[in-house]
C-alpha cells in the first residue's frame, strides 16, 4: 500500500510517499480502507518533534473509512461497515489498523469526511468543556487557539450550551466565518494585550473557564481566569506550557492537563464520539473543512499546516 512515512523528526519535507507493507489486523482490531484523514495538529508536532523506530513511523491519530477485516476477537464490528477510527499513529496511509474500540460506526447520512474530524477535534472539545470545565449556560470561555479543529469545535459546543464565547485568533476572514459559528468575541494575539481585554471584556473578574490549546499560553489563560475558574491544558501547537503557578494558588484556581488519547480508555469517553457523530449528522454543529489534498501531497499538505491560516481542518485523501 501507499503511505506517508518518516524516518527522522524534522520539517515536512522529512515525509516520503512510498510503498510500505499492508498492516497487519490483530485478535482485537479491525482493518480499515482509508477515505478520508484529518490532519490533526499533533500530527504535525509528531511529525516535528518525536523520533520514529528503525523501520519509520506512518504519522497520524484520525482517519475514517471502510472496514475490511476484523479480528478473531472483535464481535461488534464487521467487513463493510463505515467507522471513523483514532490511534496515535498510522493515519497518513491507504490501510490502517486500529483498535475495535477505538473505531465509531458513522451514523447513515453523515459524510466520511466530516466523520473523521470527529474524534479528535470534537472528542477533545466536549470532554474539556463538559466533562473537565462543567460549562454551563451563562458562563464565559476563553478558547486559546480558536481557528484550529478543535478550537473550531469548542466554540460551536460551547456556544450551544450558552455560554460566552471568547478567543484567541487573527485574520478577519477567519473572525467573520467563526462569528457566524457562535463566537462572541475575537481577540487578536498578534495586536491586543489579551489579558487587559479579558478584563475589561469581564468586568475585572476575569472567564469562568479557558480551553488552552496552545500551550505556550498557559501563564496568560491564568491571568484572564476569575477565582475559582479551572484552565483546561488540552494542547501545546505553540510550544510548550510554562507558568509561575503562585498566583493561581492564591486565586484557589486549578489547571486540568487533558490528553485525549489516555482518556479514551474510558468507555464514557468512547460512548462520547458515538453522540457527537450522530449530531454532527443532524447538522447541529459545523464540520469546517478548510482545503483537500491528495495524500502524495503529505508534504505540501504539512506545510500548509503550519502557516498559521487554516481554519478548521484540512483533509488528507488517499
């Protein structure tokens, strides 16, 4: 089969379209034809950053398709069924195996495509907002890193429960497009004191919550958090978190680091990708997709990603 490989960690241009072996399906997975792959951000930062085996690493957590085989132990799923699938690598490729309980059966109705963004972007933005920030209607959210897949995510789910929606973006055609998803306020990192205007924008008190997904940010969301509020450590796309943690002690505030992929051993988190796929066919969020490439253009693909004006996801196709 055709797969995006790497052998060293560095820029995009470290990926090879090349032949590579079929993997291969254990007792307790299944074996998926590849349709459509979102890119994630941390495939780009795995990509950067982690160094692969002798034989290469596939990169890529997010991809769904159409199983083609399942193993001698795998009951619920069955050759010709639609899933969208996570793992924490081997997206980037024609065929990828996964575990059975890692792969969600695409409602009928809603598109490969947009069910590949799901578990990722939508799974990451409901478990911070619900399960870790309890937002509920009336309170204020500061999304750090709004124009991503998940910042796309969190501002719509936080918006549905009612809260105030802020963040953390640049570029007015990406301002414009996320308003019209239930963004409230748009604050431009590269321009504005955000700190000072989450105040202001607060009267002085400050969000009741904040989704970083940023990472470097992390001592600025501690600073725009009221007293009592919690910041949700979801992400590092900007480098990794640093802060001086004194005054959140002082503020009794509390910071909640989520890694979505350790939380998925959790069959509430699991039975959480099931319903957010079955809303995204009813249309009660948007999927934003922001460009398609062929997968032989990984690398382009990559770059793209990196430039800093994506908005949403961009799709790999196979």
């Amino acid at each position: 089969m055709k797969a995006a490989i790497y052998f060293q960690p560095g820029k995009p241009e470290v990926l090879r379209y090349t032949d590579v072996p079929l993997p291969v399906c254990g007792p307790d997975d299944v074996l998926i034809r590849v349709e459509a792959i979102a890119l994630e951000g941390g495939d780009v930062i795995n990509r950067a950053t982690a160094f692969p085996g002798a034989q290469g690493s596939i990169p890529g957590y997010s991809a769904a398709g159409t199983i083609i085989e399942v193993g001698a132990r795998v009951k619920d799923r069955h050759p010709g069924q639609r899933v969208a699938t996570l793992a924490l690598e081997g997206s980037h490729a024609q065929y990828r195996v996964t575990p059975a309980q890692w792969s969600w059966v695409i409602p009928e109705g809603l598109d490969v495509v947009s069910a590949s963004v799901i578990p990722v972007s939508f799974g990451t933005a409901a478990w911070a907002l619900f399960s870790r920030l309890k937002i509920k209607a009336g309170d204020s959210v500061l999304i750090q890193g709004g124009a991503g897949g998940v910042g796309v995510a969190a501002i719509q789910l936080a918006k549905m429960q009612g809260a105030r929606v802020l963040a953390t973006l640049s570029g007015d055609a990406r301002v414009s497009q996320l308003t019209k998803l239930g963004l409230d306020v748009a604050l431009d990192y590269r321009q504005q004191d955000i700190v000072a205007e989450v105040k202001r924008l607060t009267n002085a008190a400050g969000v009741d919550g904040v989704l970083d997904l940023v990472g470097s940010t992390l001592e600025q969301s501690i600073a725009c958090l009221r007293e009592w509020g919690t910041v949700v450590l979801a992400g590092n796309a900007g480098g990794n978190a640093r802060a001086d943690l004194a005054a959140l002690q002082q503020a009794n505030q509390t910071i909640s680091g989520l890694f979505w992929g350790r939380e998925l051993a959790h069959q509430q988190a699991r039975d959480s990708i099931d319903t957010l796929l079955v809303d995204a066919r009813d249309k009660k969020f948007s999927v934003i997709i922001d460009r398609e490439f062929p997968l032989q253009e990984v690398v382009q693909a990559h770059g793209y990603a990196e430039e800093n004006r994506v908005l949403g996801r961009i799709i790999l196709r196979p």
